[in-house]
C-alpha cells in the first residue's frame, strides 16, 4: 500500500498555498463553506484580515454562481497602473484604504484614480476593507477646532490682543444706538444660552 503524500510536497502546496488570486479566493471559500473551519483559521491560513474574509463570503452570497467567471481581459498592458502595481498592493497589506493608497500616490507624483486602484487590488484577491473607526485610521492632517465662545469669558478691563476681526469693533456704537437686538422687528426668534445670549444671536442674522 502506497503511503500518503508528504504535506511539503508540491502537489499540497498547491492546494494549500494557492498562487493565483482566484485560487486563493476558491480555497478560501472552500475551507469555511465545506470543511467547516472558523472565518479565524480560514483568514490566517490564506493570508486575509477576519474583516476582508467577511467581505469576500459577502460577496460570494451576493454573485455566486457567476462569482468565478472568467473575465474578459482588455489589453495587457497599461503602463500607469503596472507602475505602481507592487506600491498599491505593499500599501493595502499596511491596511490602507483605497482613499489613502490615492493620496499616497498622489504625493509621490504617481496619480491613479480610486477605480483603477480598486481594479488592481481585485485582481490580486483583496476584498474591501470594512469600516474603520477613526483611531484605526492612519495619520493625517485634521481640522482644528476653533474654541468656543463664551460670553462669560467676556471682560472691558484694559488688555491688547491680536485678531483679524478689529473692525467688528466699529460697529458696537451701531449696536448700542440701536437698542436691544431682540426688539427689532422682524427678527427670527433665537433661544439664548450659556455661551450666546440672544442678542449676540439674533444680530449674527439680521439683516442690515
């Protein structure tokens, strides 16, 4: 009786570790439909994240049985995206969305639209990344919030500071001629708060 194959051997190594994307994506499928194993062992045997797994069984769901279809192949080769093929798929094993791999490229004078990246992480057998929170983000330039304003804060006692909107300051006659900015008519009802009164309200929208 002959014995079984070696597991190094290259006929289980074909099976096991699938060169091609859509063989990697078969085995994959394969391994959690049909033998059962958890979307854990599944992801660390194929190389997935457990979230890109759950993408592709989604998508399997969704388009089988047209989900390993041959497609038709354009022409074979187009120089932008083949230049930063290995670069784009470098970056999404970083776990760097579509968006992010954009700006990268960007950066380094390499532009490719979002669609093209997306074509070739596809065909390299990557599934869309799920949702992220934004720690999970890489780092990058944020907004920075302006402070609030808070009337209470407010003091006429003898100081300098520097702003851009001096001449706001030329009209506080105006205002205090005019009387109580919540008695002109015409002018929308505004509730007060802590930090806005409804004078500071009202006179931010009415019109002149």
């Amino acid at each position: 009786m002959e014995s079984s194959p070696d597991k190094l051997t290259s006929e289980s190594r074909f099976f096991l570790e699938p060169a091609s994307p859509a063989q990697r994506q078969y085995e994959a499928l394969r391994a959690y439909f049909v033998e059962g194993l958890s979307s854990a062992d599944v992801s660390g045997r194929f190389g997935y994240t457990p979230g890109s797994f759950r993408v592709l069984c989604h998508h399997f769901r969704r388009s089988k049985p047209d989900f390993f279809r041959e497609l038709k192949h354009g022409p074979h080769t187009q120089p932008k995206k083949d230049a930063v093929r290995e670069l784009i798929l470098g970056m999404r094993k970083q776990n760097l969305s579509i968006y992010d791999i954009e700006s990268a490229l960007k950066i380094q004078q390499t532009p490719l639209s979002t669609t093209a990246i997306w074509e070739i992480l596809h065909e390299a057998g990557f599934a869309r990344l799920p949702r992220r929170q934004d720690e999970e983000r890489p780092a990058t330039l944020l907004p920075t919030a302006a402070a609030v304003a808070d009337c209470r804060e407010f003091s006429l006692s003898p100081r300098r500071f520097t702003t851009q909107l001096g001449g706001l300051f030329l009209f506080l006659p105006l205002l205090v001629d005019c009387g109580r900015v919540e008695d002109w008519r015409g002018v929308p009802k505004v509730w007060p708060s802590l930090l806005l009164p409804v004078s500071s309200g009202s006179a931010s929208i009415a019109e002149p």
